[in-house]
C-alpha cells in the first residue's frame, strides 16, 4: 500500500457545467454563403435563428462550421424566394448580395440578371 503525503493537495474532481450568456441580439443570415456575416455577428454576441442559402456546397459548409447539437433547431429558411416569414424576435436581418451578377463568372449583368435583383425581395 503506498502512503499518502499529507502535504500533497488533493485532487477535486468538478461537475462540468455549461456556462452560457444571454445573447445581445439575434439575426438572421439571408445569402449566407459558408457564413461570413455570421462570424462577425456571433462575435459582437449576436445568435443567428434562421439562414437562408441555396448553393448546396455552401450549405454544406455552412452547416458543418455553425450547425451543432446546441443550436439543431435553427431554421434553414432555403430559397430567399420563397420565404413567406423570418422566426419572431428578429432584431437584424442581414445578407450579402448574391455574388454572381456582379462578378466575371456571371458575365457582370448586374441588375440585368434576376439573382442582382434578389437583394431587393
């Protein structure tokens, strides 16, 4: 049997307890993309309740970076076209303009192309 120091400290072994702070604000994410307003909105203390993308691989990121077993109830709201209401208690909503009218890849048509004006829905 091994003897014990009585100057050695024992050893306390805690509870693992969530600690978790009221958000300062909540928002939802319209164009989410893979989620570059939602990082700097979750770290001004905002909690994203809803997002809306329809690029499947963008989802894909999106959901594996933000998506987790504390917030699996928040709302994929899918194509913005076809919204018809945001969850309650939204203070902001935000959203990126779809990148495809304004660059190379989508010919630069602007608002001459239907998603330059989705931002206007």
């Amino acid at each position: 049997m091994k003897a014990v120091d009585s100057q050695t400290p024992k050893q306390i072994e805690l509870p693992v307890q969530l600690v978790t702070s009221p958000n300062e604000f909540q928002f939802v994410d319209l164009f989410a993309g893979i989620g570059r307003f939602r990082i700097a909105l979750e770290t001004l203390g905002g909690q994203c309740l809803g997002y809306s993308e329809i690029d499947k691989q963008a989802i894909k990121v999106y959901q594996q970076n933000f998506i987790s077993h504390f917030n699996k109830d928040e709302i994929e709201l899918g194509d913005i076209t076809k919204i018809r209401g945001l969850p309650p208690h939204v203070d902001l909503i935000v959203g990126g303009v779809p990148c495809q009218p304004w660059s190379v890849a989508g010919c630069l048509m602007g608002f001459e192309d239907p998603r330059g004006k989705l931002i206007m829905v």
